[in-house]
C-alpha cells in the first residue's frame, strides 16, 4: 500500500508540473513622464597625439618645455607619454619608417650615461636631459631638434592591455593617424 500511495504521489506531483495553462493577458503599459528639458551635450574624451621638435640647450637648463594647448584637454586622471624619435630607416618600399621609442630611454655614450627623461602634469610636459657629466659636451646630434611624440590616453581608455612601449598600438587605440597628428616646433 505504501508503494502504491508513493506512486500516486508522483504521477500527481508530474501531472501538476507538467500542466500548462493559456498565457494571461498582458499588464498594463506604464505612463510616460513629461518629456524633459535636453541637457547640455558632454564632451567627446579621446586621447590626442601631437609632435613636438625642440633643441637641449644650456639656456633652457637642457629641457624642452611644452604647454597643452586650449585644444588639447587633459585632466588629473589621464596619463601622458612621450615618445622619442630614435631612428628613421625604410621598409620593403624604400618608403620612410620612424622608429619611436618610449620615454625614458637612456644611452651609453663615450661620456658616460645619458637619459632622456619626462615629466608632465595636466598643463604641460617637460622633457629633459639627465647625466653623469657635462651636458655641454654633448655633441649637436644629441641635442640639436629632437622630435617627440606625446600621447594623452584618458583614464576611461586605459582599462585592458595596451601595449604602451609601441606607439602604433597607442595610436591605434586611440584612432589617431599619422596625418592627424599635430606638428609644432619650439623654440
């Protein structure tokens, strides 16, 4: 007997799962709110990418000192880097390819220790030259109009993995071409 009530027990409890009813009819739409006044629209935060060339010399303390631009947004948050103009050579083409490196970089030369070294803040960049010796020794080719290639990546567009030692990639990243990047010359 007991059997027999565990049985009828379990066909009944399938046959209440199992059942399936009319679907009911449909709630209520909700009300729409007054339309509201449009707010003002927010700003577009993408990265920017400008060259700058300038020269070492003993009257700028052996620095090169770049202000941001109105045009060029920056806030406390996004980070700044700078990229040196290291070698030129050429592709398969004969066509012209730069060979940027990142920020710091440091040479070993008959001197003794050289680096080329940055710091920024959300108004400027100052790149700057640090040594063991003389930096009035240095020979024109190391000072005389570098270029530099500084990137502004916003905070938001940091996030996952960027290879920032490759400037093709930050550019990439940000949606910059080459013909887009801003050149300015200091004096």
């Amino acid at each position: 007997m007991r059997k027999l009530n565990l049985f009828i027990g379990a066909l009944a409890t399938l046959f209440f799962i199992s059942c399936e009813g009319p679907q009911g009819p449909a709630g209520f739409d909700g009300f729409d709110g007054a339309p509201g006044q449009d707010g003002a629209d927010g700003i577009n935060i993408l990265g920017q990418v400008v060259d700058i060339e300038g020269t070492f010399t003993i009257d700028n303390d052996y620095s090169i000192f770049y202000e941001f631009p109105q045009s060029i947004e920056v806030f406390e948050t996004d980070v700044v880097l700078v990229y040196m103009l290291w070698d030129v050579t050429e592709d398969g083409n004969g066509e012209s390819v730069d060979i940027w490196r990142l920020m710091p970089q440091t040479r070993i030369i008959d001197q003794g220790l050289l680096q080329y070294n940055y710091d920024y803040t959300f108004f400027d960049v100052n790149i700057f030259l640090e040594s063991d010796f003389d930096l009035a020794t240095l020979p024109a080719g190391d000072t005389d109009n570098q270029v530099f290639r500084i990137a502004v990546l916003p905070a938001e567009s940091t996030t996952g993995k960027l290879d920032t030692s490759n400037i093709n990639s930050v550019m990439a990243h940000l949606g910059v071409s080459e013909e887009s990047i801003q050149k300015v010359t200091l004096d």
